[in-house]
C-alpha cells in the first residue's frame, strides 16, 4: 500500500475550523450565497426543477467549459478543460496521470502540500526548490535548473502562492516555460487564487495563465478560493495538451464519473456574474490587507510579513518571539478561541497563515485576539 503523509494542514483545520469565534485560517474570499450574488449581479439563479438529476455531461457541460476556457482567455476552448470536484481533485488527477515510480518532480516549497506530497505517494522521487527571501519567494531560475534531472517528469509551481502570497512576473515565468520546453517537462501551475492580483507593484502585468504560455503547461482551478463558492466543489484543469486531458479523463473514470449537474449549474450562473463577484473580492482583499498591514506596523516588535503579499488571500506572518508556533496555533484555537495556521504545515516553523480574505470582523475581532495570546503565551512560556 503507497505511503501517504499526513495532510497537516487540512488536519488542523478539520480539527478546529467550526470551534472558533474568529476564523484567520479562511483562505476563500468570504462565502457568497446565490442570494448574495443575485444582489451583486441584480442577475436571480433560475434551477429548472424539471431537470432530471442523471450524471448528464462527463466532462462538465458544454456551457460550463465554454464558459471556463473564456476565463483563461486566448486560444482554448472547451475542448481544452476537464471539470472535476474542486481544484483539489484535478491536483490528484493529475499526478495520478502523469506521476510515477522512476519519475522525478520539482514542486515550489513552501505549497500547499498535496502539490509535492501525492506525487512522491505515485512513487516518484521529489525535490523541493525553496523559495527564497533574496530572490522575491520566486523562483530562482538557476537553482530550477540545477535540479533537472534526465527523467525529471513535472515542474509544479502555485501562482499567487499559498501561503506566501508572492506573485510570479510573466518575464519569469516565460523563462520558466522554455526551461520545461527545453527538457520536454510537463508544468503544472496550480492557479487557485487566480485572477486576485490585488496589491502588485505600480508596472506589473498580471500574469498570464501558464496554460497559454506552453503547450505542455497544466493549469488548475477551482470555484472556491476567488469565486466564494467553496460548497459546490467544483474545479478543472485545462491544457493545450489534449492527450494528457484523454488520459486524465480515463482515470477520472473509477474516482469521479462526473460533478453534480446541480454543482454545474451553479458554476454556470457564478461564472455568468464573475465580474461582479471578481470585483468586490479584489476590493474585499485589498481593504482586508490594509487593515492587516495596518496591524503589524502598530506591533513590529511581535510580528512581520514573511515577504511581501502581492496576490492571493493568505501571507505567512512570522512570530518573531515563539519558535514552535503549532503548538502556539493550537493554543490559538482552545484557549482564545482564535484559528491560524501553523508554519509548520508549509515547512515554515516560526510562522503563522493568515487568511484575510474573509470577513473584516474576523480580522477586526481577532487580530487584536492574537496580540493578547501572543503575550501570554509568552509569559506562560517565560
């Protein structure tokens, strides 16, 4: 039987997400209900209650990838995508395509850690490239390249990045992309936060999506991190590589079938309205980022941004008096009532992930929350 590490991350939130008075580990922009987006859109979500609830349409519907491929823009269409429940499926689909014993992967560290940990369950052998402070928590080129083996299989990269919130250019990550062409490396770009650039520097494009960049490119996304819709778990990948997408679907097959044609339905009226939404996330964000940035200027000599958040819901925020901060988290979530979570689950001991994507009294009511408990945990700890 394959060995599979635990999912330290998605743990720790299993364990105390519904127990908590303020929630800081949210990574979605706070939930929408179609009640709210018909407010937003002034667009109301009409259901034929006639439909019949069969599998219906494998693949996603047709409405429903026309609608996906629009969003990545360009070239692709329909044919190009492959609808799964939520981006987190199409992440195991993936690697379950493409991923085995005597392959070699590259994953960005720190990721969200399914992105390294179910290729090496496939029997491949991973190595991490780190992201460094001096280079921006971007990836080095150099070091990239210096990790390529002959039978290096798969790049995987995350952009914006959890749980930094740093942003890869475009001047890199074309470079990224001719490495991959050069090698004949397949590239998963794991674009979840995707399309919420909200704080880049004055003269940064927005990144393209690495699924126009290179035909070997995998892009996947999901309807929960900027589309608030986290309960309808629904995602997709979709590439310019068609086979990959017929040998996706093959082993989609025994694990998935099809989404629910009431999730797709939903998805096809979310998307119908994605400017509306899209724009109060990207607003939501920036002011729920101020508000954080505001709060760490004021407390300097306990806190500080582990790079600088530029996309994206969460940033790693270092804790610069406590070292082991999982026990600090848990301490967070059972005496004040207060969930972030801990470095630890990112390789980043010393650091906390915020989320501020979600509703401004969390952070209102619970920033201040974590001043109070960092300083008795301190004393506690003396």
């Amino acid at each position: 039987m394959p060995y599979q590490e635990d999912f330290a991350v998605e743990q720790f939130m299993d364990k105390y997400e519904t127990n908590v008075k303020y929630n800081m580990g949210e990574t979605c922009c706070y939930s929408l209900s179609l009640d709210d987006i018909e407010k937003l859109s002034g667009n109301k979500f009409n259901l034929d209650s006639s439909m019949r609830l069969t599998y219906r349409d494998i693949k996603g519907s047709d409405e429903l990838r026309d609608m996906i491929a629009a969003v990545h823009g360009k070239e692709l269409t329909r044919d190009n995508v492959l609808v799964s429940n939520g981006a987190i499926a199409s992440n195991y689909l993936l690697y379950y395509t493409l991923v085995g014993k005597g392959d070699h992967v590259i994953c960005i560290d720190p990721a969200y850690s399914q992105l390294y940990s179910v290729p090496a369950m496939f029997g491949a052998e991973v190595d991490l490239l780190k992201l460094e402070k001096d280079n921006g928590y971007i990836p080095n080129l150099d070091t990239l390249a210096s990790l390529i083996k002959p039978n290096t299989k798969l790049i995987i990269i995350n952009n914006p990045n959890n749980p930094l919130g740093s942003v890869i250019p475009n001047s890199i990550m074309k470079d990224i992309c001719n490495l991959c062409a050069e090698h004949d490396i397949y590239l998963h770009s794991d674009e979840v936060y995707r399309p919420l650039f909200h704080s880049l520097p004055e003269g940064f494009d927005i990144p393209d999506s690495a699924c126009n960049m290179y035909s070997k490119a995998i892009v996947t996304c999901s309807m929960s991190k900027a589309y608030s819709v986290a309960g309808i778990r629904l995602g997709w990948m979709i590439t310019q590589d068609k086979q990959v997408l017929r040998d996706a679907a093959s082993r989609r097959d025994y694990n998935t079938i099809s989404v629910s044609v009431v999730d797709d339905r939903i998805a096809q009226y979310v998307l119908s309205n994605a400017n509306y939404i899209i724009e109060r996330n990207m607003k939501l964000c920036k002011e729920n980022y101020k508000f954080l940035t505001n709060f760490i200027s004021k407390h300097q000599e306990d806190f500080e941004y582990i790079g600088t958040p530029q996309g994206g819901t969460v940033c790693l925020l270092k804790i610069k008096k406590v070292k082991d901060t999982y026990p600090f988290a848990e301490f967070l979530a059972t005496e004040y009532g207060l969930l972030a979570v801990p470095g630890e689950a990112f390789n980043f001991p010393g650091t906390l992930r915020i989320g501020y994507g979600n509703s401004i009294e969390d952070l209102a009511g619970g920033l201040p929350i974590l001043k109070e408990a960092t300083d008795a945990w301190l004393l506690k700890n003396a």
